[in-house]
C-alpha cells in the first residue's frame, strides 16, 4: 500500500475531528498499518490525547515555516505502530506567517514529501484545527483525500458544503487536482434523540455513496479517554465507541485498498463505495448506537 494521507477536516468546531483522529489512528495502528499522525491544531488535543507531551519547536511550525525536517518532529507513541507530529500553539502563528511567504499553500505538502516517499508508513492522518485558515488549506492540498466528521445536530449540512466549497476551489485552481473526501463519519450519534436520526436520514439522503456505514455512538467513555491521555482502545477496550471507531477503521481501509485496486486497474472511476454491511460487527454497532 503507497502512504495514503488523509485529512481529518471540518471547519465547524467540535464535530468530532480530534476524537475521530485519535481513535482511527489508534485503531488503524492496532488493524497492523503504520500510521503518523499529524496534530495540525494550535490546541494539540490530538497530542495530550495520546499521552504526548507538547514541546516548544517539536510541530510541524519550523517545517512549515523554515527549513526544518519534518521527519525530525517525529515522536513514537506508546502504541504500537503509532507515531505522532505534535502539535502546540507556536502554529497559531503559522496561521498569521504562511499567507506572507511564497508557495504559502503547499508548505506543508512539500514538508511531507520525503516522509511520504520513505514509504514507513501506510496512513498518514492529519488533525486539523476548527477553521478554513492557511494551515487546512495546507492540508487540503497536501492531503490526497478527506474524512469529514459531522456531528449529528441540525446545521450538519452547512458545516460539509462549506467544505464542499473549499474542495472545489483547491481542485479548480490546479493546487489539488484529485481531492476528493474519502468519506463522511456521523458522529455523537444519540440514538434516544429523534434530532440524531433525522439528521443521519438526511445527510445519508445527499451523501449515500460517500458516507461511512459506521457511526460513532455518543459515548461518555471518547470524551473521557484524551483526559488519560489515552486513545479509547486503551481506556475503554470493551466499549461502544471503541468498537465503533474500530469497524471505522477497518471501513477505511476497504475505501483505500477499492481506490488502489481501481488505480491499478485503471479504471479511470474511483470506486469507493463500501457495501458496509458486509463490515463485521457493523450491525452491531449501528444497532446499539
Ligand atoms: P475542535 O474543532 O475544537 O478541534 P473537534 O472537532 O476536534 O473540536 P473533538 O475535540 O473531537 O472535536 O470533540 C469535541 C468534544 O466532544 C470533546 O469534548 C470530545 O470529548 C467530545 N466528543 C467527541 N466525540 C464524542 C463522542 N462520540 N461521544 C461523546 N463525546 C464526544
Ligand atoms: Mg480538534
């Protein structure tokens, strides 16, 4: 499998980005691929969610910025399989830097080439922060595809057609020609709220193909694990939102693998729609959600 980068994006904050970030790269991790995680937000929630201490000069800033290796911001978690470039707020300041410097949009595609052409990993998450600033439009162009996360509440529509919108831009301007989202993943799903059933029907309804069939539970055991610092597989291993984000996972890796298989059949039609009940533990899942 060639690294694959994904961004995890919506600029609508506390949708679930960093809590979709921490435990699908924990689980990917823990399915056997090898996995970087990126913490593109100033708040570095991904970091101290993984137990990671945040240092002065240890994110993608100097990277971003100067000339500094990237692969020397590359920190080991305690979990196999699992790396991580931190985060920390010195990235504030890239949001003010990046527009004055030249080539200001693909700073951080170029930081992550050599990363990408060393080929230690196979998935490349990217954790970004809750805005439509420099550092997403960074990653929409370094990244090759997106999973938006939408949190199952009403203006869930608005948050993905502003993505949406910065999408078709990227694409048009020849920035980032093949972007494209991998796929939409319902999160804090209630399933006492008729509120969180409608607005799964409706997003379903506009996004059939692209949707993932699992969803992730509202579940007090995810928002509790990062104050442990610790991905849900860890603290909770027996949970609901832990098996959710793990037949995420195992969701995502199908997408990918269709995508390669299509790529290298030529098949000029990506083809990354998952027949998702065919997932184990899939019903399960979405039953008890
Ligand atoms: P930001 O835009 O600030 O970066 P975010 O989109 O990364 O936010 P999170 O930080 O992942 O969102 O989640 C926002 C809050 O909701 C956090 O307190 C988190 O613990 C909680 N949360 C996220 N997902 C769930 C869930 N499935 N069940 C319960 N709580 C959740
Ligand atoms: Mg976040």
């Amino acid at each position: 499998m060639p690294t694959n980068v994904i961004a995890v994006a919506n600029q609508k904050g506390g949708v679930g980005k960093t809590t979709t970030s921490i435990n699908l790269a924990a689980s990917l991790a823990s399915q056997g691929k090898r996995v970087l995680l990126v913490d593109l937000d100033p708040q570095a929630n991904a970091t101290s969610g993984l137990g990671v201490e945040k240092r002065e000069g240890g994110s993608v800033y100097e990277a971003l910025v100067g000339d500094a290796l990237l692969s020397d911001q590359i920190v080991r978690t305690a979990y196999e399989n699992l790396s991580i470039i931190p985060g920390e707020v010195n990235l504030c300041g890239a949001e003010i830097d990046l527009p004055r410097m030249e080539d200001c949009l693909h700073r951080l595609q170029r930081a992550l080439h050599s990363v990408r052409m060393a080929n230690v990993y196979d998935i490349i998450l990217i954790d970004c922060p809750p805005s439509l600033g420099s550092l997403t439009l960074n990653a929409f162009v370094a990244t090759d595809s997106l999973v938006v996360p939408i949190q199952c509440e009403y203006y869930a529509l608005e948050g993905i057609s502003m993505v949406q919108r910065l999408i078709d831009q990227v694409r048009n301007s020849g920035d980032n020609p093949d972007l494209h989202i991998t796929g939409i993943v319902m999160t804090m799903y209630d399933g006492r709220t008729r509120l969180s059933q409608q607005v799964l029907d409706e997003v379903r309804e506009h996004f059939a193909e692209t949707i993932f069939g699992t969803t992730i539970p509202r579940a007090t055991r995810l928002a509790e694990a990062p104050s442990h610092g610790q991905p849900a597989l860890a603290y909770d291993p027996d949970g609901l939102g832990t098996a959710a984000y793990d037949v995420l996972a195992a969701e995502l890796i199908q997408r990918l693998d269709g995508v390669t298989a299509a790529s290298v059949a030529e098949d000029s039609t990506p083809n990354n729609v998952v027949d998702a009940t065919a997932l184990q533990n899939l019903d399960l899942v979405q039953n008890q959600a």
